[in-house]
DNA sequence: TGGCGTTGTCAACACCCGTTGGCCTACAGT
DNA sequence: ACTGTAGGCCAACGGGTGTTGACAACGCCA
C-alpha cells in the first residue's frame, strides 16, 4: 500500500481546508479538492461520507482565548484585539467559517455558537452587570469580525496596509470599551 | 400584451434582488428568481442577457453619505452610525453586495471601488492629515461592516436584540475617534 | 505461493445549472 | 379582417456537480 488511511485523510482534509477557505462552500467542489490532493474524488466520498461532512470536519473552530480575568484589566482591549490578528493569520478556519456562514444558515448558527460560548464568559467575567454582557460581547465581536472582514476577506488595501501594531493602537481602545466600560 | 416590457422588467429586477440580497450570486438560481416573478427563466435571459448582467443590475449601491463637513464636528461619528443603520434597513443592495462579495472578486472589487469613492473624501475632509485618511476610512468600515454582518447576515442575537438607539450609542463614539481623533 | 483486505482508479448515474431557439399567442396598425 | 410584432412559454442542449458501484493494484499474513 502507496498510503495509510490516515496520511490520506490528512492529504484530503488539509486540501479541503485550503479550497473551502478560498472558494468557500459552493464554490469549492469536491473534484478540485481532490484534485488538489491529487486524488480521486471518490477517495472523498469513502473517507468522510458527504461534501457536508467534509466541511463539518474542516471547520472545526477554537478561538484560543487567554484568559482574560488574568490580564491587567486596562489591556483586555489590546490583547484581545492582538490574539485575534494572531488567530486569524494562523488558523484558516476562520476563513472557512466567514466565507461560507454569511450564505449559509447552518455554518451561521455554528457562529452564533462559538461566540456566544467563547466570547460570551470572558465578557461576562469582565463587565461587572451580567445583563449587560451578551450585548458587549455582540458588540466586540462586530469590531472584530469587522476588521477581519475588511482585512482578509475583502482586502480593502488600507486596510490591509495597516501594520500589526497599527490596528492593536486603534482597535485595542474600542474593545475595551465594548467590554470594560 | 400583457405586460409591457418596462413593468415585467422590473418585476424581474425586484425578484432578483430579493433572491441575491437572501442567497448570494451562487445559490440564487435563475429558475428561482424567475419563478418568484412568475415568469419563464428565458425572460431573464431575453431581458438581462445573463445571470451576470442580472446581478450588475441589481447590485447597483450608493452609499447616499450626508455631507459630514456640514455636521457639527463632534455629532459625525453618532450621525454615520445612524446613517449606515438606516441605509442598511432600507436598501437590500448592501446585503447584495456583502452576501456575495465575501466569495466573489470581482464583488469585492466593487466594494472596494465604493468605499474607497465614497467613503474616502469625506474622511479626509473630517482628518487633518490626508495620508492617514484612508486607513481612517478603512477602520470606520470594518466597525460598520462587522455591525452589518453580525447584526442582519450572522444574527447574531445580542446584536439584533440592540435598539437603534444603543447601536449609535455605541457606535458613534468609535467612529467619532476613528475619523477625527 | 496463494489468498485477502486495504488503497486507489474508472466510468457512470441522476440531477441541476445557465443558456438557446423555436413556437404560440395576443394585441396595434392598417 | 389581416398581418406584423412583441411578450411569453416550452423543450432541449451542453456542461458541471455530488455520489455510487464495479474493478484493478498493492502488501501483508498464512
């Protein structure tokens, strides 16, 4: 035998996170992913079942969030805004879940999952009224996925233009806001 | 005759922004935009030429910018945020735009074109120093366009539960910094 | 060496898509 | 009343999709 099953799976699975970031859901098509693995589609179908099935294992998301109670509470805003530029340029998945949740009603719902429980805690930790913690964590997650939006997936060149530290010194202020005051 | 040319022309239209605004440019079928106007799916054709001149057409945006410079200069962040608020009620061209600009280049060329012709000159009207305006710019949209994704693409819950009101409350602030800080 | 399960290939199915051309139908002008 | 034309419908083409099943090659184990 040329492979074990799950060196293939792997080949697939890392073809498969490539084009559904790209292309997202439609447009990425089982035989280019395939063809990228250089494969045969019907290896696809045999090692994950279904295209859906393939994608439910591709976007497989963490956010990775520090502890944040942890920091000195006047940073919360830089170092949150810091991490997710870091999360973002390191982990496709978040691509795939943004490019195919804005025309897909169950990847959207998988969004409003992973937000509601990773974003939703921290900020409840960090703003003192627990009634008011669902709307801060809305809020900073639309300056987050704003900023994403702008910079990865329409590449709006100033945008893209601004450095690291740039967009921590602007952003930075703005969730801290969003989540301490 | 039933119809005259102009009208089911129209009707079209209207049914094709309806379809793109929900689906994005792939999953909106002609056959179902066609369907949606009680219509064949070769009046589409006959009429628009191709499904993308159909799109063009109804993908047609102006961003309908107040003058800012005319505004009392500490009241432009609060007054872009309701501006961009209604707009986005009001207009589905946005979500045209936005659902189907996120997988398609030549859509995201598009909104580059109009935020930077539109977005741009009153930024650097409002910012002393023009070589920071279009990064100011660019950051006041990716604040706008993650309140439009997270509030009436993702649903977010706590951003849709948020009245007009709280959004330029807390909107307008970050804006206000974004363009004249 | 002979068998057998695993890995991979090939061809095809059934479906949906954008698009096309021919045909019918009803009105306007004479 | 007849005809020309414009609005509308129907059936089909060619291509791409997800998915399936039969078949071939390889390597382990007895």
């Amino acid at each position: 035998m040329r492979r074990s099953s799950e060196d293939t799976k792997a080949v697939i699975l890392t073809a498969a996170r490539e084009r559904f970031a790209a292309d997202g859901y439609e447009k990425a098509t089982i035989r280019a992913i395939a063809a990228d693995a250089e494969i045969d589609p019907s290896m696809v179908m045999r090692y994950f079942g279904s295209k859906d099935k393939l994608f439910a294992a591709a976007a497989e998301v963490d956010l990775r969030l520090p502890d944040l109670t942890a920091l000195p509470r006047e940073t919360v805003g830089a170092a949150l805004a810091a991490h997710f530029l870091d999360r973002w340029e390191e982990d496709e998945g978040m691509m795939i879940l943004l490019r195919t949740g804005v025309t897909n009603e169950v990847v959207a719902e998988r969004m409003r999952g992973i937000f509601a429980a990773q974003l939703g805690p921290p900020a409840a930790a960090l703003c003192g009224d627990p009634a008011q913690a669902p709307a801060r964590a809305g809020l900073a997650a639309s300056q987050v996925l704003g900023m994403a939006l702008c910079r990865y997936v329409l590449r709006l060149p100033p945008v893209v233009a601004l450095s690291r530290e740039e967009i921590v010194h602007w952003l930075g202020p703005t969730l801290q806001r969003y989540l301490t005051e």
